[in-house]
C-alpha cells in the first residue's frame, strides 16, 4: 500500500526519551523530523541538543526548527529571534506552527519565510492546520492544511485542500492506522503523519507503527524536499537487549 512521506513533529527530550531519536536515525531520509527545544529553539544553543539533531542529519533525516507564530499575534522580533537562533543549529529549515490564514494576516508569515531564507534556512513549511486563504499560496510553501484527530479527518471536506499538501492526523486506533495511512493518500496529502497518539500532547513521543510495524515503517519514497520559496510579490499589509533478556 502506498502511503505519503513522513513529516513528524516531536518533542521528545533527547535524554527522556533516546530511544525515540534512535529510532528516527535508523528511518534516515525516509523521515522529516520537526524538532521543538522548548517551544522553539530555547533562549541560547544547547550542546546536547545539537550532538542529537546532528547525530539524525548525518543519518540523513531532514530536520526543521519549531517556530510558532500563535496565528500573526506574535511580536515579529520575538519570531526572527526564533530564526536565527534555528541558524546555530543543524536544520535545513523551520516549521511554522499555528499560521493565521487570513489574508490580512500573511505580513508576519512572508516576513518570517523571507527571514528565513536569508538566515540560511529555505525549508519553510507553514502549519495553520487547515486550507489557508488563496494569497499564501502565493509564498509557494508547503502546507499542512490538516491537524487534528483521525475522528475530525475522517469528517473533514478538503474543501480549500490540494494535492500535495500536508495532513497531521492523531489519536488513530492502533488498528485503524492503515486505515487513516490510505486515506491520506485518497485525499492526495503530498506529506503528513498519522499516529495513535492523542491529547494532551500527540507528538510527545513516536507513534506506535515507527519501530513496531515495519508495513508502515517501510515508506516507498523519502520525502521530498520543501520546494524552494519563489521570489515574492510584494504583498501589501500584510541500546540492543542485555544478554540472556
């Protein structure tokens, strides 16, 4: 069965939860990794988390830097902080988290891209977990137009949706995760994730399938890397078992 690369948001500490980041090297570039030191970069580069972030780039995982943008209400400053703090680390981009979609709100978002790609850093991802306005298509991103439960996902119209776009899905039962895997790919999702975990947090740790069920494991293709910004228009206002276990 086909099934859509993968684009996992994770926040497990690396000393936490090691097997996690394990797990994730031996996947290699068949995963995009979304890593969050504390709700963003944290205030200054930490040592053990960058030995763990370059430990999955050298295995060839794509990662990116969490940066939320709490839907256009955060200070610009405090977000290209966020950036350019992400540049001291090994990641290819950022992941921005909680984009608005109205079109009077794509300011924070173009300026925040543009930031980005000069910080070294041109894999942006744009997460408002549903279709935004037509005008964000404009920054030529990728999109996560889904982010909610697999009851929600299964509901949902795809209206505002195109093929290629991202679908996060959680709190799938363990015996629907085929299931929502090939619905995914139904609904034309270029990238997404589904896991059984759920609220409070469902990306505080890997979902079940990543090292127990090598059919979901197993993707057919590594996943793609985010297509490169194009010049923008100007846009006005806006450890192996012990022995004998």
């Amino acid at each position: 069965m086909d099934r859509v690369p993968t684009l996992l948001p994770l926040r497990a500490h690396p000393l936490a939860r090691p097997h996690a980041w394990e797990i994730i090297a031996g996947h290699g570039p068949a995963f995009s990794v979304v890593v969050d030191v504390a709700h963003g970069p944290g205030s200054g580069r930490d040592p053990l988390w960058t030995a763990a972030m370059s430990r999955l780039d050298a295995a060839g995982v794509r990662l990116l830097g969490y940066v939320d943008l709490d839907y256009g209400t955060r200070p610009i400053a405090e977000i290209r902080a966020d950036v350019y703090r992400w540049a001291g680390y090994p990641v290819r981009g950022i992941f921005l988290d909680h984009t608005p979609v109205s079109p009077y709100t794509i300011g924070p978002v173009a300026v925040t891209a543009q930031a980005a790609n000069r910080a070294g850093l041109p894999e942006v991802v744009l997460n408002p977990g549903e279709p935004p306005d037509e005008a964000y298509r404009d920054l030529g991103l990728p999109v996560c137009v889904f982010d909610g439960n697999w009851r929600d996902y299964r509901r949902w119209s795809c209206d505002g949706a195109r093929p290629g776009d991202g679908h996060l899905v959680h709190a799938v039962p363990p015996w629907e995760l085929d299931q929502a895997a090939q619905l995914q790919v139904e609904r034309g999702a270029g990238f997404g994730l589904v896991t059984d975990l759920g609220a409070p947090d469902p990306y505080a740790d890997l979902p079940a399938w990543c090292g127990l069920s090598p059919s979901l494991g197993e993707l057919s293709r590594p996943t793609p890397a985010p297509r490169r910004p194009r010049p923008y228009r100007h846009l006005h206002a806006v450890p192996s078992p012990a022995p004998g276990a």
